[in-house]
C-alpha cells in the first residue's frame, strides 16, 4: 500500500493508487503524488494534529527538528495552561478560536490568524476565553545553540 498526498488540501489517502477524486476538497487525481517515510512529515495539515477531547492536549508538531520544539495546543472552553517560563523566546499562532495569552503584567486577547511572541525568561500562560476549543501552535527552541 502507497500513501498518496493531494497537492491542493493536504489529505493523505493510503490505497495501491491514487484517488479518481480527493475525498476532503474534489481535486482531480493529478493532483494527488506519492509519498515516501522520508517527506511524510514535510508537511502536515493542522487538522491532522487537532484533539478532540475535554482535556488539554500538548503533543508534538514535528518531531524531527535538532533545535525547534513546536506542538500544536488543544485546550477546551474555559481550560488554562499553567504560568510558566522558558530560557529561550517562543512564538504562538492561534489557530483556531479565542485565547487570552498573559505574559508578565500584560493580557492579550488573541484570535485565529494571530501570532503572539514571548522574550525568554518571561513568565506566560494561555486560557480558552471562547466558546469553542482553541487550537494553538507553539514554536520554542528545544536546546540552547552556543554560537
């Protein structure tokens, strides 16, 4: 069995070939191409990696990075992360509802499509303030990188 990647939404459709039609957006077969284990993970689609669950879910967005640690954030409506704080500055991009992000003294109300950034040493935390599960993505330094 192949994997086979749609070039126009991102699904993966695993068969000995390629749909006629993508089953997630109707693109026609040529738009389909094979995957391998070395390029499956180029690319993934945020859908893929979203929980759907009544608990807050951390797991990793790619897990082959030397020096990036990002992980995709589900946190249920009215759920809070713990403060916390990094030697390294961090970048969250709200995917998908409202989150109130705290960094030190300061509060901000942060929707999908907007990016906020966390200088190291600052302590953070993100709360669910929708009405509907926020997906977040978070892009740290997993090490230290001595120049």
């Amino acid at each position: 069995m192949r994997h086979w990647r749609c070039k126009v939404c991102g699904h993966i459709f695993r068969g000995t070939e390629s749909p006629e039609k993508c089953p997630h957006c109707s693109a026609p077969q040529e738009m389909f191409h094979s995957i391998t284990d070395e390029n499956e993970h180029a690319y993934i689609k945020t859908g893929h990696k979203i929980a759907h669950t009544d608990k807050i879910e951390i797991q990793p967005f790619f897990g082959n990075f030397e020096h990036l640690a990002p992980y995709m954030y589900t946190i249920p409506t009215g759920e809070k992360l713990t403060i916390q704080d990094h030697p390294l500055e961090e970048l969250f991009y709200v995917i998908k509802g409202c989150v109130k992000i705290h960094i030190g003294n300061h509060e901000f109300i942060s929707q999908c499509g907007y990016a906020v950034q966390v200088k190291k040493d600052v302590p953070h935390s993100i709360e669910n303030c929708g009405d509907e599960p926020a997906v977040v993505i978070a892009v740290k330094a997993s090490k230290k990188i001595d120049n």
